[in-house]
C-alpha cells in the first residue's frame, strides 16, 4: 500500500468519527415527547364506531345478542387477563386508560358482557367477558 494511499484511508475513517461524534444523544425525556401521552382516545373512538348508533349499556338486553358492537370500556387497574390465545387482530384497542372492543354480542347478564370475534383462518371465536360496571359505552352496528 503507497503512502498516498494510506493517507486517504486515515483521512476518510477520521471524517467518518468526526461525522458520527457530532450527532447529539437524545434524552429519555427528548427523544419522543408524544411516547409518554396516550393518543386521543375520543377521536379514535369516533373514527372506530362511524356509522354505529351508541345506545345506554343499561338498554342492552338479550335482544341484541348476535348484533355487532364496539363496546368502550375502562381498562382495569389490574390489566387486561385473556387465557390464550390472543384475540384476533383488530379485536382490542388500548387508548391509555380506555380500551375499545369489536365484535358481536355473545351473552348479556346482569354484571357482564361477552364479546365474540372470529380468528380468520381458523373459524374459531375468541371470547372476552367485560364487566358492565367498566362499560363506558356502547355502539351497535345499524
């Protein structure tokens, strides 16, 4: 290797060092300010059930078992428990503190809804049970 040579490989690895010690290193705290704020969840509860009437969850009856839905609920303190497997996707939603479900209306009783979604391939149904003291609201497909 010629010293000419030489010298333009030490010049390029020292122009390559340089360019990536310039680069500031992001904070925690600066590197995504939106990451640490959930979305906002009323928008996306509106562009979620366009199209679908909101009813009161104390309306619901055995009438509507059948109907698809999209039902608004709080998230438990405790988290959301499924036994596997996980639903289908597009079946939960987590905004923050509010988490939406979609599916069609399996059983209703006094103190519990049950949703059901089908996996696509399967043609098995996942089934979520939502306590009707956490329902939020309610939309039913017209």
């Amino acid at each position: 290797m010629s010293a000419r040579h030489r010298r333009y490989c030490w010049i390029v690895v020292a122009g390559l060092l340089s360019v990536a010690g310039c680069k500031p290193k992001p904070t925690p705290a600066a590197a995504s300010p939106g990451a640490a704020r959930p979305p906002d969840s009323a928008a996306t509860v509106a562009a979620m059930t366009r199209g679908m009437r909101q009813i009161l969850p104390t309306s619901l009856s055995r009438s509507h078992i059948g109907v698809s839905c999209a039902v608004v609920a709080r998230a438990s303190e405790e988290g959301t428990h499924m036994a596997p497997p996980p639903p289908p996707l597009g079946m939960i939603y987590l905004m923050g503190t509010t988490t939406l479900y979609k599916g069609e209306i399996r059983d209703v009783s006094a103190d519990r809804l049950e949703i059901q979604a089908p996996y696509p391939t399967s043609g098995h149904m996942k089934v979520i049970s939502i306590q009707r003291a956490d329902i939020q609201a309610i939309y039913l497909a017209r």
